[in-house]
C-alpha cells in the first residue's frame, strides 16, 4: 500500500482511538474505499499519485474521520481538539458530567469559560457555585474578582448579600467600600433566613472564621479533579505525539 | 448547500434509503448518497462511516465481510427490521411536514431561475 494512503489512515486511527478488536475492521473498511476510490480515478484519467491525494482530500480530514469513529457517550473522552464529551470530558471544548476545558459545560465545570452547575475559570457561569475572575450564580454563592449572584463576594461584588473590595446589596456585612440598602438589624425576615445560611461562606471568605466551609469543600474538590484532568490531558498529547509527532505539533 | 446542523439529523434517513434499495458498502454508499443529493450534500467521504457505525450500533443496520472481485475484504451493509420502521416512520413524518411547509411556503421550486431574467 501507498506510503501516504498508509499514514493517512493511521492519523485516522490515531484520532479514532478505538479498541484493538476494532482497529482492524475499520481500518480494512476504509483501506477498501479509498482503494476503490483510487482505482475510480485512475480510470477518469488520474495519475496513480494524483488519484491517491485526491481520494485522500475527498476523504475527509484524519481529525474529524477519526473523532467520528471514536466511540460515542464513555466515562472519559480526552480530545487534543474540538469537543470532547463524555461523563468525564477533557478538550479545548468540554460537554460532560465532569468537564475540562477552554470552554466547558457540565455538572462540575473547569475552564477559561465555563458553564455549569459548579463552576470554576477565568469566566464562572453557574446554578449553584462559581469561582473564578469573572463569577455569576443563578442560585447560590459567586466568588470572584467580579462577583454577581445571590450571595456575592469578591473585589467587586454585587448581589442580595455581597462583601468585597467594592461591595454593593441588599445586605452589605463588611468590606471595603460598601453600599447596603439595610443593617443587620433592620434585615427583613426573608434575609436575616438567607445571611444565617450565607454568614459562614463569607466569613470563610474574609477569613475571619477557620472551620471547614462549603467554600473550602469546594476549591479543594476543584484542586482534587484539576490535576488529573491536567494529567490525562498531558497524557492524549504524548499518546499522539508518540504514534505521530507531526500530529503533536 | 444545507446547513450542518440540518443535515446531521438527516444522514441516517438518507443511508436507510439508500441500503433500502439492497445490501451495500461504504464507497458504494457514498457514490449513491452524492448522485442521489446532487451536489446539495458537503461532506468528507470519510465522515459517512462513523454514521454507519452508529446506526449499527442502534441496530438499524446490519453488516457482512465479503471479498470484493479485487480480492479485498469489503464490508456490507444492509437494513434491519428495526431500520426499515424507523424509515417507514420518517417517510410519515415527511409526508406530513412537506405538505405542512407547502401549505405555508407554496411548492417546492425545482429549477431556479434568473430573477431578473
């Protein structure tokens, strides 16, 4: 077989990572087409050359072929690039349970942009719980340099309770320059419920109290999964780099 | 030339057509699937097999070894019960859409003309 059809297909299969058992049959299944392929263009008139990297270009790229081929919904999908998804995903784009990424969407979500339920990055969307630069909470508690949620704490914080550098809400406990609508005193029922479930989270923050927080619980969880995600990230490139070096670059 | 996002949930439908007519192999396939859509379809040739794959799995499809006359081994593909009512049930859905949409939209132009011509 061609030296280019041969590297080809193994870029495919590099991509496609596929168990051994099925490596052989896919390869074999596309070796026929793009033999027959070549074959086709021979008798249009191709060269034998031109014929191969013809069927080569109309094939399609060994990236996107051999992602296609990679088994769909498993416990863990590590891509060099495009989108991973899996119940743990690892990827320059992450979908999954647990996902790692530039951009990242999932339960616990860790990224220079990500979105989820638990969120940690440069750029933290969540429901719950988000970390990061810039950080915003549908529900719950938003840390950050720039923090918007319900419970907000950070340098500049915004929400119903917030504390910070520049704080401003309904209820301001403490920081730098604040800017609250009430006093601990005069807190309707409805936040003085809220301040009791929050106090301990931005206590954790100011670093007035020592016990063991949610906040802690958190950043630690996050530290926990960062870096063995960090590991089979740093593990999929040297898998590549071994079968292909050019791949790596 | 068809968004992705509109095609993606059409290629099934499309290879059931195609495998409906007889049992078939990959490059067999794509030939049909090209003639058949007449230029509309953009996609790799490669990427039809991680398709096929996935509606083997769903067992939509079901697939042979075979030697070719080259001699090479060929994978066939043919459709399974399974397969043939999901195609029936698309053939439904899209009787009903298409007069739907003609009703709104009016009849399906088939040659484009010029407007100004």
């Amino acid at each position: 077989m061609s030296y280019v059809l041969n590297k080809y297909l193994d870029r495919v299969m590099v991509y496609a990572n596929c168990k051994e058992n099925k490596v052989s049959d896919i390869r074999t299944e596309l070796e026929d087409h793009l033999h027959k392929k070549i074959e086709d263009l021979q008798k249009e008139g191709f060269t034998k050359e031109d014929a191969i990297y013809k069927a080569i270009d109309d094939h399609g790229h060994p990236r996107t072929v051999g992602y296609g081929l990679r088994p769909k919904n498993t416990w863990l999908d590590v891509r060099s690039h495009g989108t991973a998804r899996g119940f743990i995903a690892v990827g320059p784009k992450a979908v999954g349970v647990v996902a790692m990424g530039g951009q990242a969407y999932g339960i616990f979500a860790f990224g220079g942009f990500s979105v989820g339920l638990i969120s940690f990055g440069g750029f933290a969307l969540s429901l719950l719980f988000a970390w990061g630069g810039f950080a915003a909470t549908m529900l719950g508690v938003a840390y950050g340099g720039f923090a918007l949620a319900p419970i907000a704490v950070g340098g500049f914080a915004a929400g119903i309770i917030s504390t910070g550098g520049v704080a401003y809400g309904l209820y301001v406990p403490g920081g730098g320059q604040v800017h609250s609508l009430y006093t601990l005193e005069t807190l309707p029922s409805f936040l003085k419920w809220i301040w009791s479930y929050s106090e301990s989270f931005i206590m954790d923050f100011t670093d007035v109290n020592q016990y063991i927080s949610a906040n802690k619980i958190l950043v630690f969880v996050f530290l926990f999964l960062l870096f063995p995600m960090l590991y089979l990230q740093k593990k999929e490139m040297n898998r590549i780099q071994k079968q292909d070096p050019y791949l790596a670059e | 030339m068809l968004k992705k996002q509109t095609l993606d949930g059409n290629v099934e439908t499309f290879l059931l057509v195609i495998l409906n007519q007889g049992p078939s192999y990959g490059y067999a396939i794509v030939q049909d699937l090209n003639e058949k859509a007449q230029g509309l379809l953009n996609m790799g040739e490669g990427t039809v097999y991680p398709v096929l794959h996935r509606m083997e799995e769903k067992k939509l499809i079901a697939s042979t070894w075979r030697q070719s006359d080259s001699g090479r081994k060929r994978k066939y593909y043919r459709v399974t019960p399974k397969g043939r009512k999901m195609l029936e049930s698309k053939e439904q859905q899209w009787q009903t859409l298409s007069k739907t949409m003609e009703l709104f939209l009016g009849p399906v132009e088939t040659n484009h003309k010029p407007q100004n011509a």
